[in-house]
C-alpha cells in the first residue's frame, strides 16, 4: 500500500523521465509531476537540493531518491516498496512546484 508522498522533477523532452513515470504508474503509485521547463528557479533548487542538474528527480516523503536509475535499482531490490509504504512525517517542509 503506498502512503508516500511522491513529486517527479521532470522536463518534456527526457526519456528517463518518461520512464520513470511509467515505472511509478506500473506500480498504481500516485505522484505529483512538476514540470521543469521554463523554470530556472526550480532548476537551480534542484541542483542545490540534490547536487545533480540532471532530471527526473524523484523525492518520497521529502527525501530525494535520484532519477530513473536509482528509482529503478531500488525497485529491483525491494527498498521501494518500503519507501512507499511509509507515511509523510508531520509538519514537513513542503517541495518547490
């Protein structure tokens, strides 16, 4: 069962946001997408945020977890169910959109 708050960081012109979308929606996980492009200032958090200036990015529960590679690895071993299956924790900060 998938209690978690899930936000995909994506572009319209990424396959691997395509991707990892398609993997989320395989699973039935419900997510909110925010869109990248035309967006600098979410870019510049994202980078800040997860030392990373690629997308998609992907946070559960406030944490980010990666792109499709390591949403994918965690799949594959099992921890993303886990991820999924824990609630929000109260009071946290909310993600940029």
């Amino acid at each position: 069962m998938n209690r978690a708050k899930v936000v995909v960081y994506t572009t319209g012109y990424c396959p691997y946001c395509v991707a990892a979308k398609r993997l989320l929606q395989s699973r039935g996980v419900p997510f909110d997408e925010v869109d990248c492009d035309d967006r600098p200032d979410l870019r510049t958090w994202l980078k800040q945020a997860t030392h990373q200036h690629t997308v998609p990015q992907i946070f559960i529960n406030g944490e980010s977890v990666g792109g499709f590679t390591e949403l994918a690895a965690l799949q594959k071993s099992g921890a993303l169910d886990q991820k999924l299956a824990a609630e929000p924790p109260a009071g946290a900060e909310p993600l940029p959109v």
